[in-house]
C-alpha cells in the first residue's frame, strides 16, 4: 500500500488523536488571542444593560450537561450582567436535566460575588414538564405553573415574585437553550405571541438558523456557542470561561482546515494520476 | 370610552384667606398646566381577555417622568401602578393587581383624571392578517384536493432518498439484518414527530412484507404508544400481526446523549442494514449518523431542523431537506388527496414568492414599511 | 370507532387551538388553557409509560438470556437506584449520614448527577468535534465547482468565526499596510447575506409543509399518524 492510499484512508482514530491534542494544548499554553465582540452578542448586552434595577426578568435554562461546556459560560455571564443591572431573576427550565445547572450558576454568581439573596433576588422555578403549552401557561399565571419553586418552597410568598405573575410583569426574556423546546419555541410562541423581548443564547450548532430572528428583531440578541459567550464575556467582565477556551477551539478550527485541505491533496494526487494513467 | 373628568372647588372666606387661596389656585394651576400630560388617552386594551387597560400619551411631549395612579372611584383611594419616563409612551395595566374585566377604574396620571373599562374581544384583529393568510393556504388546498379527487394528474418530481427507501429495506431483507427507524427525539407536539409517525407506517407496511426485522429507539415516552400503535397498525394491515415485536420499539431516554450513546449501542450490537432517521434532530445527528456510517449502513435521512441538515448530508446516503420530508407520505402512497394537498403547498409558495418580488421592489422604492405592517403580528 | 374517536379528538382539540390563538375571549382562552393544563399531566404520566418500557424490555432481556443480557443488570440498576433517590423522602437520606436528601446540593442523588451524569454527558457531546473533523476529511473533496465554493466558504467561516481569523487578518493587513475585509468581517457577510437568503428559503418551505400537515391531520386528510390509512 502506497503511502497515498495509507493517507486517503487514514484510519478516523488518528484524526481523533490529532483533535484531541489541538484541544487540549492551548487549555495548558494559551495563545492569548484578542476577541472582538459581534453585533449580536453586543446587541444581547445591550438589552441586558437597558433594565432598569428592580425590573423583573425570566431566565429560561433550557439545556442539559451534554452542552455544559457551550451554554454554562452565558448563563453565568448572563446572571452576572443581571446581578450587576440589580434586576429580579426568575428562572425556570423546561429540561429536567437543567435546575442543577441554574443552581450552581447562582450559588457561585448571584449568591457568591454579589451576596444576592434567594428568594428575594433571585428564585430557580426548577423543572416543569409540558413544553410549549408550559411557556404559554406562564403568560397566564407563573404561579399557576410553579405554586413551588425547585426545592419546593411556595414562591407566592417570595419577595422576588412581589408584583410577577406573567409575562405581563417581565420586562425580558433570557432564554439558554441547547435544542427543543428552546429558542425557537420562545420565539414562535412567546416573543410572538405576548411580545415581550427576548435574547438567546444557543449551541454553535443551531446558530445558524436563529439568525433570521436576530435579523427580524424577534431575537433582541444572540450568543452562538462558544464563540459568542466568550464574545459576551468580554462585554460584560473582559474574560471568562469561554473565552478562555477560544484558544483550544482556535486550533481545533486550524486542524480540522488541515484535514479538509490534506484530503483534497490526496484527491489531486489520485485524479492526476488517473488523468497521466 | 373615554370619560374625562376633572374638576375644581374652591371655597372663599375672608379678604385675606381668598386672595390667599386664589395664589394657591394659581400656582395649582400652573403647576398643573406645566405638568399635564400632552394627549392622554385611556382605553380598554385591545385584542386581550379584558384584562387589560392601556395608557398612552405623546412621549415626545411630555415631561421627564410620567406619575401613574388607579383608583375604583374617581375619589380615589389613589394607588401608584407605575412611574415611567415621559418618553415611554405608553403603558399596558396588567398582570398582577391589573384591573378586572367589566369593572370601570380610574386613572390619574400627572394630576389628570380618566378612565376606561376593561372589556374582552372575540377577535384579536392583530392577527387578522395571519388568519387571511392560513385561510388563504388552506383555500389552496382545498383547491387541488378537488383537483386530485377529479383525477386531474398531478406531477411530483423525484425524490432520491424516498426511492432509496424501499431498496434499503430489501438490501436489510437480504443480508437477515435488521432495519433501524429513528423517528426524531422530538416530543409527540411537535409536527415532525407525528409526520415522522406516517412515514413509519408506511416503513412498517414494508419491513412487514419483506418480513425484516424494525427497531424503532424513542427518546420521548409520550410517543412510545404513538409508535407502538402505528407499527402494529402496518403490520396489521399487511396481514402480518404475529411478526410485530413490541420489544423493538423501545424507549431508551429522554436525555439527548443518553439517548444518542444507546443508539450508537443498538448500531454497533444490532448492526442494522438500514438506518432512516426521519424527524426532528438536533446535535446527536452527526453522532447517530456517523456511527451508521462505520456500520456500512444505508443511511437516509430527513428533518426540517436545517441546522442539521449539512451534517446529514455529509455522512448519509440520502437525504430530505425541509419540505421534501413532509413530502414523503404523498410521494409513497401517492394518494390523490395527499397530493392535492401538496401541490396546495407549492402554490402557496408560488404566492409567497411574488409576495416577496413585489415587496423587495417596494422596499426599494422607499416603501418597507407599508410592507411590513402588512405583516405585524400582534 | 376504533379509528373515528381518535379523529373526532384531533380534530375537535386542533380547531381549538388555533380557534384560540384568534380569539382573545376568555370562554375560548379558559377552555384552551385548561386543554393545555391536561397536556402537562398526560406528559407527565408518559414518563411512567416510558420508565414501564424501559423496565419491561430489559426483564425480558434478562428472562430470556438474551445476546449482552447482562448489561441490562447495571441499566436497570442506576434507574430504579436515581428514581429511589429522588423519591424517598429527604429525612430518610440524611437519618442514613448524607448531608441533605432529594434532588438538593449536597444530596446523593446531586453527587451523581454531577460526578456521573454531567461528564458522561458531556463526553458523548465532545464526540461530536471528532466526528465533525473525520467527516470533514472525507466529505469536503473538491470534486466539482460547487463543491469547491462549498469547501472555500466552509473554510472561511471555520477561520473567521474564532478569534485566530481575526489576529490572521490584523498581521496580514498591517504587513501590507491596506485595511482590507477581515476574515471575521468576510464569515459575518457569508453567514448574514448567502447563509441567512439560503436558510430563510428552506425555512419558508419546512414551514409551510409543518402548517399543511398540521392542517392534513387536524382535517382528517392524513390518518396514518393516528394508527389510520
């Protein structure tokens, strides 16, 4: 076998070995590139930064672990921003798989640098099965949806609901989702149908299609995978998590533009040989 | 209806108290004057439940900040709703403490006095636009499902991953393989689960005849009986109710990963000849569907999720961009009425079309804006 | 009756869906919403469906010693050990030494949520960028012009959406000395003017075909997805 053949059908564990490494280096050597925040994740800050204190906004976690390393950096910089705004945070997620997550967030964030309190600042509605038809029973009554919050205390008596029982009293929608329901639900069922302002932040995967809403103002901002909340975190405190593995995901690019080009190599080399054969 | 009512007494006493009172009057009044709101409506809300009351005035007009009060009578108990910026607007009362339907509240903003009774509609005339239009589509239908019942022929151009469908299923039939049918990890509301759900009737017609084995993986439990009924439903019509194995349709997880590493499992153990993934997907489909290729699996594919569509394109054999999926059932059975029904579709698209020439040239000519509130949605 | 009943369901909680989106009037928005409240609770009573399969299948596995039977073993295990922890009342867990009970910080249940479930998923979702790079190796050949315009963009966008494009494109135009279009500023172009016309196009066409077919089974054209033909 000729070492054309070996290269065109390289075995797929080697490309696997030679990713792994390109992610994992920049995490221990980090190339310190700059980021410049896009117009949507300026946009997304923008209508953070336009709340005014004590304003009340529901934060939709919908995601689970699987896209943790993505979505957890914009909750977090989303919490902070709103922790900073001095606004009211009810969260709520329609993933059983998410509560936890939101929980962590705010214990580090909105409990731990901010000294929030909860059930005053802030509250985790925690897990509601129903999907859309739960996003449309919150414009009726949030309360009627959640009598209880994740832990199961009554929220009717929580300082952070006082005067909040549907979209009504929300002056924004945060919504983190990972696939469905998430923002397109959001948007085809709330932000059309109450019109309250919504911002998302989704997985680099499914950006692409929410950027018709952003372009049509029915998103009010967008954050696309890594690459936004990094973009995000700069915005609100100049660094984070994600973007401090820009650098890995940099290199993973860099790679993986090394295979697209080193298999078209193989397929000239061949053609032209068929072609002189 | 609007009702304005404001109104003034004053009581004279002596000389002094009078010219006093009248002073106080004045400045009363210029205060007033100075802080009255320029074109203050208030009115029921429209298009709502009735309960609701809108409160609007000139933005641009008015001072710095705008002082919001209710009360049930026009005496009060005055209680502040909300004090806004002179530039809002507008505000909506509702939500919590927010009026009730039939009840008449009063409103003084800045001093000013009015007020309005919330009552609910039986149209939401915001969406009137949206209703011609879906009558429009379903007229369409209606249309060429008369068409398609008269027997006029209607023509459906080629659709390669529908016929593959077949040859995949006698390619599993062949080698004694079993055939792998993921219908999405969509929940049973959403529109591609249950479209999902026809074609796999018509797959388990199929895989019935050939007498192959069908494993259906769910990661939703509310489509489990769905499923479960319609691949009984085929291989009952077939004739062939004995072959149905309840087993194979399982529900593995309604986690995204949990579910996608058991059917990695079921690919690599099972090693199944043909694997169609129709529905609704999202990350997992690159997984799934590279998985199957190393399998060396007939691999079609189809969902209207785009964002996933380039990753089905790049490892399976075939597959259904958007409405090509929704096709499916009309193109196996090609059923008149199912036809019809799709070339309503395409006409509507034909209309949505020469909607957006005209409105392109609009927009260029200075007019976008009479376009777009054509489309507001409320 | 077996078939009608279903129909005569669909289509009766269809039209008053979408009769419910028209109109505002409470009659029509209570009767809607308490549909909705009904949703909530059947789904939830799924769940228990779901976990009965689950359980069923891999009894029978087991029973019947069928191939890799065993791994149904450590399967069953976790759910019956997860639902156990989540369920039985938090005094219990915490009268046996654990901090806290339930689903709460510091509970069991919490501990394998994060030191099993959350690295187990998020391994199989990193898979993904392997997956992503040999497919890439294989697919992007540059067979015919299309493909060709397909690979420069993807190339294009790979480079320009992390911040590497932008440091390339800095070095590159201050080492001639021109501003010209930056790799960022190149990938924001393709993704907001080809990507977004294309995308929008097919989105148009998915959209259309998920309104017909909803209006196919609400009108009882298509019944196949209701066990009919």
């Amino acid at each position: 076998m000729d070492w054309k053949t070996r290269l065109e059908q390289l075995d797929r564990r080697i490309i696997f070995i030679v990713i792994f490494f390109a992610v994992l280096m920049p995490l221990f050597f980090p190339l310190g590139l700059s980021i410049k925040p896009g117009p949507e994740a300026t946009a997304f800050h923008a209508a953070i930064e336009a709340l005014q204190p004590g304003d009340a906004v529901y934060l939709a976690a919908d995601y689970d672990p699987g896209s943790l390393p993505e979505l957890q950096p914009m909750l977090e910089a989303a919490i902070e921003q709103l922790c900073r705004k001095d606004v009211r945070i009810i969260a709520g997620s329609l993933w059983p798989a998410c509560p936890p997550l939101v929980n962590r967030a705010f214990t580090e964030i909105a409990q731990g640098r901010f000294n929030k309190v909860y059930g005053t600042d802030y509250v985790n509605l925690g897990f509601k099965e129903g999907r859309e038809v739960v996003m449309n029973q919150l414009g009726q009554s949030i309360r009627g949806v959640y009598p209880v919050d994740s832990s199961g205390a009554p929220i009717a008596d929580m300082p952070v609901m006082s005067g909040v029982d549907s979209y009504a009293d929300i002056k924004l929608i945060v919504n983190v989702s990972a696939g469905y329901p998430g923002t397109k639900e959001w948007v085809q069922q709330v932000r059309s149908r109450y019109s309250i302002p919504l911002v998302a932040g989704c997985t680099a995967v499914s950006a692409p299609e929410y950027f018709p809403y952003f372009q049509s103002g029915q998103l009010s901002g967008l954050l696309g995978g890594l690459a936004g909340a990094a973009e995000y975190e700069v915005l609100v405190s100049g660094s984070g998590p994600a973007a401090k593995k820009m650098d890995a995901q940099s290199l993973g690019h860099i790679v993986i533009i090394g295979f697209i080009l080193l298999g078209n190599l193989i397929y000239f080399l061949r053609s032209r040989e068929g072609s002189v054969a | 209806m609007i009702q304005t009512r404001t109104s003034l007494s004053a009581r004279a006493g002596r000389p002094l108290r009078l010219l006093g009172l009248l002073a106080c009057l004045a400045l009363c009044a210029a205060t007033m004057a100075a802080a009255a709101v320029p074109g203050l409506v208030v009115r029921d809300n429209p298009d709502d439940a009735g309960e609701a009351i809108l409160v609007e005035w000139n933005g641009e007009a008015a001072g710095d900040s705008v002082r919001i009060e209710r009360a049930e009578s026009e005496t009060g108990p005055w209680k502040l709703r909300r004090a806004l910026p002179g530039t809002a607007g507008t505000y909506v009362d509702q939500g919590e403490g927010g009026p009730e339907r039939g009840k008449t509240y009063f409103y003084r903003v800045d001093g000013q006095v009015l007020s309005a009774v919330p009552k609910a509609q039986w149209w939401n005339q915001g969406r009137t636009n949206l209703f011609l239009i879906l009558m429009l589509y379903l007229g369409l239908i209606l249309v060429f499902l008369n068409i398609a019942r008269r027997g006029g022929s209607l023509f459906i151009r080629k659709i390669a991953g529908l016929d593959a469908m077949e040859e995949a299923i006698g390619r599993a039939t062949e080698m004694g393989k079993p055939v792998l049918y993921v219908p999405g990890i969509d929940d049973a509301n959403n529109i591609q689960t249950i479209y999902s759900m026809a074609i796999l009737n018509s797959v388990s017609k199929m895989v019935a005849q050939y007498d192959t084995e069908l494993i259906v993986p769910l990661a939703k439990a509310f489509v489990l009986p769905l499923a479960e009924e319609t691949v009984r439903s085929g291989y009952m019509d077939v004739g062939r109710p004995d072959s149905f194995r309840a087993d194979n349709i399982r529900f593995l997880s309604d986690e995204q990963f949990a579910f996608t590493a058991a059917v990695n499992g079921i690919m690599l153990r099972e090693k199944p000849a043909a694997n169609l993934f129709l529905g609704s997907f999202f990350a997992e489909s690159l997984v799934l569907a590279e998985t199957g290729f190393t399998t060396g699996a007939i691999q079609i594919a189809g969902t209207a999720n785009i964002h996933q569509l380039p990753f089905f394109v790049v490892a399976c054999d075939y597959t259904m961009i958007g409405e090509e999926f929704f096709a499916t059932s009309a193109y196996l059975s090609r059923e008149p009425m199912l036809v019809g029904t799709l070339k309503g579709g395409d006409m509507m698209k034909l209309v949505i079309m020469i909607f957006l020439v005209i409105a392109a040239i609009g927009a260029t000519l200075g007019h976008s804006e009479a376009f777009r509130s054509l489309l507001v949605i409320r | 009756m077996r078939r009608e009943i279903p129909l005569f369901l669909t289509i009766f909680f269809g039209c008053m869906m979408v009769i419910g989106f028209f109109v505002p009037h409470p009659i029509v928005n209570e009767a809607r919403s308490r549909v909705e409240e009904w949703t909530i609770i059947l789904a939830a009573a799924a769940v228990v469906l779901g976990v009965a399969n689950v359980a069923r299948i891999h009894m029978h596995k087991i029973s019947r010693r069928d191939r890799d039977f065993q791994y149904s073993f450590p399967l069953l295990f976790a759910l019956f050990l997860m639902i156990a922890l989540g369920v039985v009342p938090k005094d219990w867990i915490t009268s046996i030494g654990f901090p806290a009970g339930g689903t709460d910080e510091g509970s069991p249940f919490d501990w394998l949520y994060n030191n099993a479930y959350v690295p187990m998923q998020g391994t199989m979702f990193a898979l993904l960028a392997f997956y992503i790079a040999s497919a890439a190796f294989r697919a992007f050949r540059i067979r015919t012009i299309e493909a060709a315009l397909l690979a420069i963009t993807a190339v294009l966008v790979m480079i320009g959406r992390v911040p590497v494009g932008g440091s390339i494109s800095d070095w590159f135009n201050g080492l001639i000395h021109v501003d010209l279009w930056t790799l960022p500023e190149i990938q924001q172009w393709i993704m907001d003017i080809p990507n977004l016309a294309a995308k929008r196009a097919i989105l148009i066409g998915a959209a259309l075909g998920a309104i017909a077919t909803s209006l196919k089974i609400i009108l009882g054209i298509e019944r196949s997805a209701i066990g009919g033909d």
